[in-house]
C-alpha cells in the first residue's frame, strides 16, 4: 500500500503564478462518556423514557478539515471551508458525513464569508472556554458553561442550546454572509442569515416564516486583557440574545466573567484556569441560570414545558477539566459537568490533531 | 494547525517502479442569483404554488475533484474519477456528497469508461459553452442555451433536461460503459448504459424496463474550425436525439451555430463570444425551440402537459455572459437568461479554481 | 486544472517536534460478474421473487483509506482510520459513502482499537484468502469459500454469513474496543463490542438486548508454517463461534486446512495454490457444510427456514481464482464460484491500487 505521508511542516511549492492549495487537517478523539441521564430500561432519573443506552459509553470523534483557496492578482484570498467528520456518543455509532461548505474572500484584515458561515455570536471570543473541547471532558459536554445556552424547556439536558448561527460540522449550516474585519487589538464581526418560508396548499399558504438572524460581536484585546460585546437578533422565539464577557490572562493563571440575557432569561458565569507541572493545565466553572419569571410564565410568553420545568433548570452549575500534553499534538482529557437538575457527566479521553 | 499546501506546480516523484498517484482539484463559487420564478407565498408567475424561496438567494458550490491513476507495466493506465459536491441554490443549503465512480482504462488515443460514464451525448464537443459555468453566469442556468434541452413538458423552467448520461456529479450516474478514440483532429465516444427493469409481484411482473441508452459522436477540427455530430437511441420516451453543431474561431472572436432533433422537436441556437480589454470576454447567444406538432398532440404523442404548456415553451431564448479573469485561477461571472416563457434569471459572482 | 501528484515513494518532512500526518490510499476495481441467481422477471432458479437484476451486470468498487496519525513525546502513536468507498453490484449503481472511523494507540508490538474496530474473528489469519478480493473473482463472491460464513437460513445465497464484528467499510460497525499484540511469531487478539438495548414504551421496556460479542484469537507462525485458534462469543443466535486452521508455504505452492463450528453447524474447508509463469497464481478451494441436525430442528433450535432450506444449503461448495500480475499495483483477475444449492457465479476483470 502507498504510503503518502503529509509533513506538518509546510511543503510549499513557490513556482507559477497561482498560488492555489488544498490543505488535510484535523483531530480524532476517544475515551469514556459517564451519563447519569442515560438508562437502559424503565426510566431515567427524572422519569422520562430510557433510551437503551449505558450511562457508561464509548465517545469518539474522528474530524477532516479540508481547506481550500487561492489569491487573485490584486492580493484578495477566495477560498472554501469543508468538513467530514463521523461522531460515535451515547452507544451509537455513526458514520461520516460531509458538512456545507463557507466561502470567503479576505484581504488584510478584512473577511467576507458565504454560506456556512461561523455566526458572529459563535464566533465570539470568551464564548467558549480555550480547552481541547470548547466545554469539558472529551466531547466538551454541550458547552453547557456558555452563559448563552439555556437549560430552560425541558429536563433531560436538552433546553435552548445553539440557537443562533454556527458553522455546522455535519449540516448545512445557515446559508448566510457575514463580514469580519480585525486590527490591532480590535476585531468586529456581522453575520446574516435567512431560511427560505415554509409554505404550503395552492395558493402557497405561510406556514412559518424562514428564521432570519442578525448577529454581531465587537471584542478589543490590550495587554492582558480581553472584552466581547455580543448581540443576536433573531425573528424567532428565544433566540434574541445579549452577551459581555471579560477575562485577564496573568502568567499561569487567568479568569474570566461572562453574563448573557437570553430573551429574557439572565445566566452568569465565572471562569478561572492554571497551567502546572511540566505539561497540566486545569480548567473550573461555575454559572447560574435565573428562574423564569412568573410573569412570563402568566402570560403565556413561555410555553408549558418551559414552565414546567423552570425550576428543574434554573439553578449553579458547575465543570471542571484536566489537560495534560503528551507531545505531538496530543493530549490527555478529563473532565466533569453538573447542572441544575442534577445531570452528572464525567469523561476522559485522548485528543490527537493532525 | 498543521497545513499542507498542496502546490499548482507538479510535485513528482520519479523513484520507484509504481506510478500511482491520487490528485485532489476541484473549484468554489459563489454569488446571487435572481430568479423570477420564485415566490415566498402565493402562486408565482405561471400559477404555480410558491415555493418559500425569495426572488434572490446565495448561490454556492464547493466541488472536490479525487483522481487515483496507476500505469502497468504494458504502458495501460488504469484509473478513477471520484467527486465529492455541495451545492446551494434557491435559499436551501446542502451537504456535500460523494458521486458514484467513474473507471477507466486507456492507452494512447483509447480508453475504455466504466461506471459513472461520462456519455457521448454529454461530452460531445459544442454542445456546452466554454464557459466556467458552460452555461451563463455562476450556476449555468440549467444550460438553456443548449439545443438538446427542450422546455416542452412544463412551463416551470422543467422540461426534458439533461435526459441522457452524463458524470452525475452527486448520483451514481448510468453504471454504463463507453469507449472514447481521438487522433490528430478526430475524435469518436460510443457510449451504453443499461438500469435494471423495475419488477413487482410474485413472480416478478415487468413494471417499466429499465432505460437503455445508446448514444455516440463524432468530432473534427481543422484550423480554425471544428464540427460535431451526436446522436442517441433510447427505449424511453422523448429521448431520442440528433445534434450538430460547427464553431469557428477569428482571433479574439468566436462563432457556433447548433441544431438538434429532440424526439420531434426541433431546436436551433446560435452563439458567438469575444475577448476585449486586459481580460474580460463576453459571451451572447439565442436559440429557439420549435412547438410540438399539432398531430403529435392529436394522435397522444404527447402527454397532456407537453401539449398545454407548448405555446408556453416552444420560442427564442436568449442569454449572456460577462468574464473577468482576476488570476490566480479565479474569475469573476456575471450572465442573465430569459426563456419563451418569460422566466428571467440574473446572476453574478466569483469562481476559483484550486 | 490543478495537478497534484502524490507519489508511491514516500514524502517525508523530518523537521519540526510533531510528526503527524495524513495518508491517502486506496483501490479501484471493475469487471464484469455473472451470477445464475439473477433474474429480470418472473422467478430465479429457487422460485424466488426476480429483481430485475440481469444474470450479467458490470460491477465496480472505488475505495480511498484516510489514515491520519501523531506520535507522543513518550512514542505512542495515536491514529484513526477512516474509509469512503462507493460499490456497485447486481445492476444497481451506488455513490461513495464515508464508514464510521477506527481509533487506535500503538505502542512496540501492542495496539488499543476503539470503535469501528477490526474484530478477532475479522483479523484471524487464514480466515481469508490470500487474494486481491480476499476471496474469488472481483468481489469476493460474498467470501463463501470461509468455513465461519453460514449458508443455513435461506437459499438465496443470503445464510448467517459476516455476523461477527469487522470493520466496516461502508456502516458504522461495531462501535467496539480490542487489544492486540504480536511478538516473534505470535500474534493475539481480543475484541468486544456492545450495541445498545431497543427499548419502547415509556416507562421503556426492553425489545431487544443489544449485540454484545467477544471474539479472540491466537496465532503462531514459525519457518514455514501458519496455524490460528480464534472464537467468538455472542448474546445473539448463530454467532458463537470456533474456528481453526492451519497452512504450509512449499516454493511455490501452498495449502490450508479450516474447520468452524458455527453454533452447532460445521464446516471444513481444503484450500490449495500455486504461482506458475512470469506472473501468474492459481487459488482453489472446496467446503463443506454439516446439516442441521434433526433434533435441531425438531426442539426449534432452528427456525423454520433454516430447517426447510438445510438440505439445499448444506454441502459441498468450490472456487477457483486466476490472478495476472499487471505491474503498477495492477492486476487482472477471474474466478469462479458454486454454491451448494448450485448458485453459480463467475467474474473477471482488473484491481489496481494507489
């Protein structure tokens, strides 16, 4: 079998004058998923159906980044974003699936994006925590850290969680466009994006109106420093979203602070991490979600479920992560989650990129 | 991240008694495409219910292009075309998918095609445009400018389209087998696909035979000119198909003129292009489409939709395009298109090649 | 169009800390097959149901590996196996689908396999043949010629074959975990693998256990010999499993014994070849599968097809296989195969790989 081996140092050909390339990268993941919420038979601990799946599962994920582009004779960059990734959680394994593709243009500092396109409120930095899973543990456990998710609508770990615009690993994404611009220690994004109507019956009836959302970020770094002003606009229920963030970075530790109003439900957050040893770090957080308010439940702004369960979900959460760097590329991964309800993951694992 | 860039100049290894290679190519674009036969709600133009998608929507695709080759000792190469596509277009965005594979055995001027067939019909010279999209503007607006694409059947922009094998760049394609000759200014494609009868009951009663196609051209070109014929044979309804087309070439000017037979419908174009300026080049042509016989209506020759719509669909259509070569493999594409029956679409965008 | 060329002598990039990497390989395959078990209409030969297939069809497969590894600092390998592989078979064209990835870290002779996992009864020696197609002709022919592959169950060539953890090429596969290890001569195995429960209802009540095998074997090779002892262990019916067998290397001949009980059911199998001439090997193989047993039968240890069909399926079966070395990883193959309900199936055509 031929064997083609692709260095991690640039193998760069400078001849000819288009400058077009295709680059292969990526991460595979595995390790051991702990789930209080799973139940073989009967049901789980807050009484819904079991699933068949062990609490105790393999967790794996294998991810391909192709990158493609190219640079016009005037110096502007157009290129493309495609992704095949294949996830196995909860006992069931999957296969690959290739992703929709973004497309850019960029020159300096400046990005226009189509497509599937990052989202500014995801794109957001402080949204997510710097570890090798975005959250905790190996599969970053929901980033149920982010003070824009929201456990509110039901029980089982589910609630409003990613609801605005992100670049879809297995999906289309939004179909969007969106512009960055970065310069010094400030960057500023806009992104838009627009579903086609739901109609239905001859003349064509509205069903649902397509989900329009405008999101935008500004962020400024200086020193040790780092601020993020984030906003979605969204013409569907729960989706409107306002977002602050800080975080100060001081030598081996630093911290962060975080609120968000998510369409009426207020969540806090704290963050802190240190790097130790020759190769550990160690990630803590905790947030808290308020409680629906009783007047929104009167008036019918949120719906039963929501209602029903809102003091399940409301409520401090916590997690926690271990990295220890084995070289290479990889890293060694543990960590722990809490919520509200009770919901305890625990999951530990390897990292390897490529 | 680790990045392997991929060069545009050949990276070739002569060592070793194997000469197998695999190729990664491919090309992204992206623009708006305004299309008058949308509609959000309602009916739109003809009557027809609404689809949902708006006038003018993002239009995108992002195509991967895997070549795998080998030699044999006897100088026979042996090889594969694989692809992989993902495409956007009326406001719904899509995931890439994997096509069905194309073989192939060649050996000078010959080669054998198994699989994925490219088809006679499809690859027969002058039947696109030597556009980047070979129709007009990023999509190619479903190649309307070609004479064996016949409107008649619905008034929707539907027809009977690409009825004949082609490279299914996101199906399996025939599963058929050809075999392709060129020598100095000749060149010849035979090419036949066979699907499997569609049976039901016990025992299994025919349903419909499954398509069987015979389609083959042949192509000369001498100076400045170069002239095609092509024909199909197929045991489906309005299949069958006779086309001929000569193109000459005048410096920076370029004329064609085609006409086809489509099962009875007649259908001329005519075609002619131009390079001006440090770049650019443009692009018209007109074509136009016979109306069916009204005894081929009367002795139910033609279905009831044929017939209604053909006043809709027989007449003159008529398309542009504008090219702007940017470099480095990329263009920026800008071309309109009006059918008899009044459907308008206006695109532009950039394409680039990788 | 871009032309990258990856070449069968390996580039290597020595720089830099990390050493990880992406490697593309793969093979492509088309031929023609025959098979008496196909029938356009009406019944086949057993008086089942046709499927509009022909007895003779075009048959093809592209396969493309992604392996993608790292190596830590403490010399651990860590990698994934990844596979997209598009068939096409019996007249039904098929697209290229991605499998679900194998993980595995390495260490000296020892390796850890998660998910998509090889499987102990899979990677066996001997279990296959030493062919292109691991069996005979272009496909393999469903590798009928193994003696753990069960024709008992129904007459149509269907029968308990594969139903043991391997890896797929095309699904998910087992989402399991193995260890093996191989010093000197000695090589061993040990897989498990778990599906989840089906469960309905709420409170869920339990459907179906999910699989649940272990499989192993051991193997030893010294001077000119091959001898393997591998079993497998399931909560399913018809997938427990012993198997043994043994070969000799003589120049340019070989041999080889097998026998299987595969849950009650035996089968012995005879396999023999040669290399001849420049280029030439001749495979040859013979079986035979036990009856059920009545008293099988009569306690309803088997069901009622497997009984009604015991007398067609049990018996005698043989092959043959022709392989030209072609040079360029190339190679033109034929072969031949009866079943002992006297389904016959010849094919011939190439295998190249990249």
């Amino acid at each position: 079998m031929k064997k083609v081996l692709f260095a991690t140092t640039a193998l760069i050909a400078t001849a000819g004058v288009a400058a077009a390339d295709v680059t292969i990268s990526g991460y595979g993941r595995f390790g051991l998923d702990y789930n209080n919420a799973n139940a073989n038979t009967g049901v789980n601990k807050w009484g819904y159906a079991a699933t068949g799946a062990s609490k105790t599962n393999l967790t794996s994920r294998l991810r391909l980044n192709f990158d493609m582009s190219t640079e016009t004779d005037a110096g502007v960059t157009l290129g493309a974003q495609f992704r095949v990734q294949a996830d196995s959680d909860n006992g069931e394994a999957g296969t690959g699936g290739w992703n929709g593709a973004r497309f850019y243009a960029s020159y300096g500092g400046f990005e226009l994006g189509v497509g599937n396109i990052y989202g500014a409120i995801e794109w957001a930095p402080l949204v997510y925590l710097d570890t090798r899973s975005s959250g905790v543990g190996i599969t970053g456990m929901n980033d149920a850290h982010a003070v824009i998710n929201v456990n509110a609508e039901n029980g089982a770990g589910g609630g409003e969680y990613y609801n605005w615009d992100y670049y879809s690993s297995t999906g289309s994404g939004a179909n969007g466009v969106e512009v960055m611009y970065s310069a010094g220690g400030f960057s500023g994004h806009l992104s838009y994006s627009e579903q086609n109507d739901e109609v239905i019956g001859d003349p064509a009836v509205l069903v649902e109106e397509g989900t329009r959302r405008t999101a935008a970020f500004v962020s400024y770094n200086w020193s040790n420093w780092i601020v993020t002003l984030a906003a979605q606009d969204s013409n569907q229920e729960w989706e409107d979203k306002l977002f602050f963030a800080i975080q100060g970075d001081f030598g081996q530790y630093w911290a962060k602070a975080a609120i968000a109003d998510n369409d009426g439900i207020k969540k806090y957050g704290l963050y802190g991490g240190m790097d130790f040893g020759a190769a550990s770090s160690l990630v803590l957080w905790v947030n808290h979600e308020d409680k629906v308010s009783s007047s929104d439940v009167a008036n019918g702004r949120y719906n039963n479920d929501r209602a029903v369960n809102a003091d399940g979900t409301a409520g401090t959460a916590y997690g926690v992560n271990y990295s220890y760097d084995l070289g290479g590329g990889a890293s060694f991964e543990a960590g722990a989650q809490r919520l509200p309800n009770k919901q305890t993951q625990v999951q530990a694992g390897v990292y390897f990129s490529f």
